[in-house]
C-alpha cells in the first residue's frame, strides 16, 4: 500500500518549510522529507541577511514573533576600499531596509510552526528516487525500504546536492554555471560587531565582511582559495587579514575576540531552466546557486516558494492550473536580474588571480559610481532590499 498526499516536498531547508507552511494556510496537505536530522537541520549556519519582501512575508504569514525581537534591522551598508568608508543608506535612497536575522532562526521558526500545527516533517527519511513525473502517478520513494508515497505534485526542495534536479531529462534541461577562482571563509566569532553596518572591505589583497548574530556574535568573511583549508588560517592570520581589509582610518578598528567556527565556501552562479518538469517543481538552491555576495540564497528561495505556494493554492481552490504554467517563467525573470545583481557585485569586489591593472581601476570606477552617484546608490539599494516577486 503506498501513501498519499496532495503535494511532496524534498528538502526541510527554508525553501521546503516554508511551502509547506503556506500550503498549510491554504489547507492543502503535504510531507516534508529530508535526509538529515531535525538537530542538524536546525543548527546549519548559513545566510543572515534578510529582504525586506522576505521579512513582510514570514510576518503576514505568522512567523514574525521571534524575528522582530532577535532580528536586528539595517538600513544602511558600508563599503570600506581606497582607505575610506562610502556608506550607501537604503533607507534614506527608497525607503526600504533589510534585517540581519539568521538563517538556522528562520527555519527554527518554520520548524515549530509546523509541528504546532501537526505537519508532517520526516526527518532522517532521505528521498532516493522520484517518479511518473509526467504520468498519472507523481511518486516520492523515502527511507531505506523506499517506500513509495503518492503525490499531486513534487516540490524539488533539495538544494544544490539533492536529487530532484536530476529528473528532469537532460534533452529538456539548460545548465548556466559560473565558478569563481575564490571561495569565503566564513569565521565566527564571540566579539560584538565594531560596527553598526554590514561592512563590506574591498581591498586589493582580497574581499572580507563584518557582519553579525547578534550583540555579542560576529559573522565574518575573507576571500581565500576556493579548496583552501581552514586550518591553513590561525587566528592570528585571520584577524590581521581582516583588520587589513576592513580597518580605515576614521572607522573604530574590528574588536578581536575568540573564534568559534570558521568553514569554507566555494563560489558559483549556477541555475537551470526551466524550473518545471511535468509534477516537480524546482524551487531554491535547486534550482540557482548565487555568491553569497549580494545575500540572494534564502531570499531568492523565498521568492520561489511565494510564487509556487500562490500556484498550487490557485490550483486546488479554483482548479486553475494558468499560475502553475507559468511558474517557471515568473521565477526565472526575476532570478535573472537577481545572478546580474550577485555575480555583478561579485566580481566588482572580488580580487582575482592575475588580474590586470586595467581591470582593477574598473572595479574602482564601478564602487565609486555605485556608492559616489544618486543612480548607482539608488540601482544598489533597490536590489540589495529586494526586488519585487510578481503576483
Ligand atoms: P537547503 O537549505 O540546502 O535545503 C535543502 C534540504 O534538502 C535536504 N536534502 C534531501 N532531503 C531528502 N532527500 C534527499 N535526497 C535530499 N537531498 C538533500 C538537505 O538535507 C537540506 O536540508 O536549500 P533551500 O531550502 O533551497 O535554501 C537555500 C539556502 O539554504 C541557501 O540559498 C543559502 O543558505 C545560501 N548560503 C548563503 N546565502 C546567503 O544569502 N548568505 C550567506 O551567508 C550564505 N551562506 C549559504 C551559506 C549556503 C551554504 N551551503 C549550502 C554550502 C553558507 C553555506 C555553507
């Protein structure tokens, strides 16, 4: 006897709670499986940096509570290159902002939300095979029997390493990716931030960030090699290649302090087209992998899931299925002014192995006309907040 529900959801990560919280809304039923444990899951540190869209959403949708008291809002981003801080203000350029609230909080959130509301969340439950995609009988095969449970649709929620993507045939699927020569390592560390703004440090030895958790964590950042190891980087090295890139005379010097946990990350732009094969949806990093540079991962995964979310509810309440069509193309309009944005700034930050003179006093012509003019500071500040998710 296989199992039955109206719509499948690999992957527990924000892009799969959240679908099947605001399908939960909607009263349509799903299941959620992923291969890793609720504890691991819930602990996975990851993006910070939340639109404006992205915040509206969690609140109008029930999950505000905790993130207005822990999340720390921002309404300005500072960028420290050529010994001077260039602040651009979001606030004051369109009214908008984002929140520093983090990523393992959001889905703590969508985890309790669920579960409050008896959703079905199998954690531990690896999705091995998806099938019928095009037939009468969508079906998820999870657990170690692999046991099959039957869906109206499959929400392809697994990230970049899940398996869903693979679906989908390759005579029918376009690959666009992008690998940078660099990698972030990400530190953190037990010191409150020097500063009140992200503060990003455009340095000709290298890219790094000061970001935070909370009053007392900072989330840290320092372009190295994209394979490097972390144990290459004593605590030592780390603080002065980060006082080397961020400190600017005028500025308060980075407060130093314990280092708790410091990883690599590699960097690519990455999306596949289109997002739709028959029953599944791509949804998330899926479907798109951005640099961390301009904080589009969660937000972007968001913004997918608002639109597939809106679709199946069109669907099984007025059995329209015109915004399911349309999904792929909604999505894919927007995450591509999203990779122009991310890979944009990505490489106006970066140092890049060999690069030529000429190249570095273009990307110093790009920071100055982007935090020196009124439409430079105006272009940021409307896609660093969020652009908007189309009905
Ligand atoms: P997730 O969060 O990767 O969740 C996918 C879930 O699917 C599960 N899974 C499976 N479950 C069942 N069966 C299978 N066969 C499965 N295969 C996989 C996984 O266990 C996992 O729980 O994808 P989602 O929901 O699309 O969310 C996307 C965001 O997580 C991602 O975009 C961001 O976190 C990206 N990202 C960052 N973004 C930022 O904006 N700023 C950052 O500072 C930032 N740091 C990061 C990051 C991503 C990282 N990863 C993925 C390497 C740091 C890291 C380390």
């Amino acid at each position: 006897m296989s199992e039955r529900t109206q719509v499948g959801i690999v992957g527990a990560g924000p892009a799969g709670l959240l679908l099947s919280h605001l399908l939960h809304r909607e009263g349509i039923e799903s299941i959620v499986f992923d291969n890793r444990s609720r504890e691991h899951v819930q602990q996975r540190l990851r993006a910070g940096v939340l639109e404006q869209g992205t915040v509206d959403l969690l609140a109008e949708v029930g999950l505000g509570e905790r993130m207005r008291r822990l999340g720390m809002p921002q309404t300005s981003l500072d960028f420290r290159y050529a010994q001077a801080s260039h602040r651009i203000d979001f606030a004051q350029e369109i009214g908008r902002t984002v929140m520093v609230y983090p990523q393992h909080e959001v889905v703590h959130d969508l985890i309790e939300a669920r579960l409050a509301a008896g959703g079905d969340l199998r954690f531990d439950t690896p999705v091995t095979a998806i099938r019928d995609l095009e037939g009468p009988s969508p079906t998820i095969l999870a657990g170690p029997e692999g046991r099959p449970v039957r869906c109206d649709f499959i929400a392809g929620c697994d990230g970049f390493h899940g398996i869903c993507r693979d679906a989908i045939p390759a005579s029918v699927m376009k690959a666009y990716d992008r690998v940078y020569p660099f990698g972030w390592l990400g530190i953190l560390a037990e010191v409150p931030p020097a500063a009140p703004d992200v503060t990003w440090g455009c340095h000709e030895t290298g890219f790094a960030m000061l970001s935070f958790r909370s009053p007392t964590r900072s989330r840290l950042y320092l372009q190295c090699e994209p394979d490097d190891d972390p144990d290459n980087w004593s605590d030592d090295r780390i603080w002065s290649a980060l006082h080397e890139r961020l400190d600017v005379p005028g500025m308060p010097p980075l407060i130093e302090g314990p280092i708790v946990q410091k990883g690599v990350t590699a960097m690519r732009s990455f999306q596949v087209e289109p997002l739709r094969h028959g029953a599944l949806f791509l949804a998330g990093d899926a479907a798109h992998i951005v640099p961390p540079t301009g904080a589009k991962g969660l937000n972007s995964a968001v913004a997918d899931i608002r639109v597939l979310g809106r679709a199946l509810a069109a669907y099984y309440r007025q059995g329209s299925t015109r915004l399911l069509d349309s999904y792929s193309e909604t999505c894919l309009r927007r995450m591509w002014l999203v990779h122009r944005f991310s890979a944009g700034l990505c490489t106006m930050v970066h140092s890049f192995p060999g690069q030529s003179d000429f190249a570095r006093r273009l990307q110093r012509a790009d920071l100055d006309y982007m935090t020196g003019s009124e439409p430079g500071r105006r272009a940021f500040s409307e896609n660093f907040t969020g652009l908007p998710i189309e009905a």
